[in-house]
C-alpha cells in the first residue's frame, strides 16, 4: 500500500468507527473547537456529551470536532447562528462585533483575576449575557476557563508599554481588541488562530497575546520566545448552541441540554487549572523568556479611551459598574 492508500484507510477506519460509536443516537449533534483533543474545553464538551447521552438513555449525542475541524472562530459563529453547526465553544471576543453584551467581559482589566470573574459570570451578571445571545440566533449555555491573556513577541522583551510602541500584534477579530491594541501604541492586526504561526514565521506579525494553554498548544512559543505577564485580559470562553438546532428538542431535552452544560463546568475549571501549569512549565522548559516584572498601571491608565467607547450605553456601562462592584 502506497502512503496515500495507506492515509485514505486510516480515514475510512476512523468515519466508520465514529459512525458505529454514533449510530445508535437517534440524533447527534455537532459540536465544533479551534483548540485540540484534550485541551479543557475540547474535554468539557464531550464531558457535556457523555451526560447528554446518558440522561437521554442514549438518544442524543455529542460529536466534537476540535482542532477547527469545522473552521475559524468567526466562520464557525456564522455556520452556528444558521444551524450548521449546533453547538460552538468560543471566546467572547469574536463575538463582540454581533452581541454588545459580551463586549463588557472582553474589556482590559474588567476582571480583578479569575475567582473574581467566575463570581461574575456565575451571578446574575453571566446570567444576563448568556440570554442575550438569544435574539441573535444563540443560546448561551455555559462559561468555561480561559485564563489570562498576556503579550508574546519574536523581537524581544517587552518590559513596558513603550516597548510595544509600532509592534505589529494579532488580535482576535473584534473592535475591542483593536482599539485596546492601538491604546497601547501597538499596529493591531485582526486575524483567525489558525494564522497566527505562520503569520509570525514569516513576519507578517511580530506577536500576539493569549493565555499559557493556548500559547504552548498553538505552538506559538516556538517561533515567538518573549513573553512577557502583563495579563490584560480574562475574557471568558462560551458555550453556545444554535437557536435554531435548539427549537428542534422537545421542552425535556432542552432542559437536558442546558443542565449538562451546566454540570459540565467543574470539569472545565479542574481540568484548566491544571493545565494552565503544564503548559507554563512546558513552555519555560523550552527556553521562553518569561518577564514577569511589570507595572501594569500604565496598561491600565491607556484603557480609558476604550471603555469610553465600547461601554458607550447605559445598559452596557450599568454592566461595567455591576462587575467593578462585585466583591
Ligand atoms: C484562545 C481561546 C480561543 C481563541 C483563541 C484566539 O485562548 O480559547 O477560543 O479565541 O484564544 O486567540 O483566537
């Protein structure tokens, strides 16, 4: 057998074996990531699934497609929003751009560290972003763990907020991230994950910024050493479903959904605290230089300009206020 003779059985084998694992489901149900097999939110959907599963004595079923099987963040949104795809773990970030709401939780510095942003987004605050994404063809499930998110760059070391002054940075697609990039004085540059690498292989970017996980899984670390931890952003991640999948479950099954998504969260959190050290030791392992000494009031004082303009509601800037005063 010839390489690709050998690869086409290797395919055939596993299509056939996730028809069997899925074909006594009487319905199965998509489920797409951009993160790989074994990352914490890959994990905590087919956790999701399994519960699904066996409260629905076998009858609904959950296949996970990670490692953007099914596409980009963005594109994934979209196939979502029109039932392609029923359900989606994002960051808020992409999301931003479609649902004001979630824009509050993706501003800088919103979120004093992770205990306070869980006691938010576990509240009535989480509560109130998870049913606006309903009118816009979503429904809000549950938020998982995404750490926080800090500068990495293949230059050199970013000790203050003059050295990011003329970098060209990754962001993720939403305006909010732009602005908060050129607040810094740094060339924000919006692309999908999936081009992140190559993008800085070969200098069309000189850096991004995301959580320790991702960093490490993405690869990232090879090709830009510096990073430095000056944790700007804790943007929570979300499961959704699409509205449309949704309005196809009898009124049981959606309960059934909502609550294994709901119990699907601790796994999350345990399964993301523990990886958040692996990768960091991993990633320090490869020879990363890590800054950790920064003052982080300048970044803060820049973001001004930014809550200005994205909290710019009194609903939105009522969101802010009720964040900033949750002990
Ligand atoms: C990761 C997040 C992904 C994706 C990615 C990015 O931390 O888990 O959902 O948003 O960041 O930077 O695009």
């Amino acid at each position: 057998m010839n390489k690709y003779k050998t690869l086409a059985a290797a395919l055939l084998a596993t299509t056939a074996f996730a028809g069997a694992a899925f074909a006594e489901c009487e319905v199965t149900l998509k489920s797409s990531d951009t993160h790989p097999d074994g990352y914490p939110t890959v994990e905590a959907v087919k956790h999701m699934g399994d519960l699904l599963k066996e409260r629905s004595n076998g009858r609904i079923c959950v296949e996970v497609f990670h490692s953007a099987q099914l596409g980009e963040e963005k594109d994934t949104i979209e196939q979502t929003k029109f039932g392609v795809i029923d359900f989606n773990r994002v960051s808020m970030g992409p999301f931003n751009n479609i649902i004001e709401e979630t824009k509050v939780v993706s501003l800088p510095f919103i979120f004093r560290g992770t205990d306070h942003m869980h006691r938010v987004m576990d509240g009535p605050v989480g509560d109130e972003i998870l049913a606006a994404f309903e009118p816009h063809g979503f429904v809000g499930l549950a938020y998982f763990d995404g750490g926080s998110r800090s500068f990495y760059n293949k230059e050199k070391p970013i000790t203050s907020i003059d050295d990011l002054k003329g970098m060209k940075m990754r962001v993720m697609q939403s305006d909010v991230f732009v602005d908060m990039m050129t607040a810094l004085g740094a060339n924000a540059t919006p692309m999908p994950y999936g081009e992140v690498y190559s993008a800085i292989q070969t200098g069309v970017i000189d850096g991004a910024e995301n959580n320790w996980p991702s960093y490490e899984s993405s690869g990232h670390f090879e090709v830009a050493g510096y990073y430095t931890l000056n944790q700007h952003l804790i943007v929570p991640e979300v499961l959704v479903m699409s509205k449309a999948s949704y309005d196809k479950l009898s009124a049981e099954d959606q309960a059934l959904v909502r609550q294994a998504a709901k119990d699907s969260i601790p796994v999350n959190r345990e399964l993301w605290a523990a990886r958040e050290k692996v990768s960091e030791e991993k990633v320090r392992a490869a020879g990363v230089q890590v800054i950790s000494e920064i003052d982080k009031t300048p970044f803060i004082e820049a973001m001004v300009p930014v809550y200005e303009k994205h909290a710019n509601t009194p609903k939105l800037q009522d969101l802010v206020q009720r964040i900033q005063a949750t002990e």
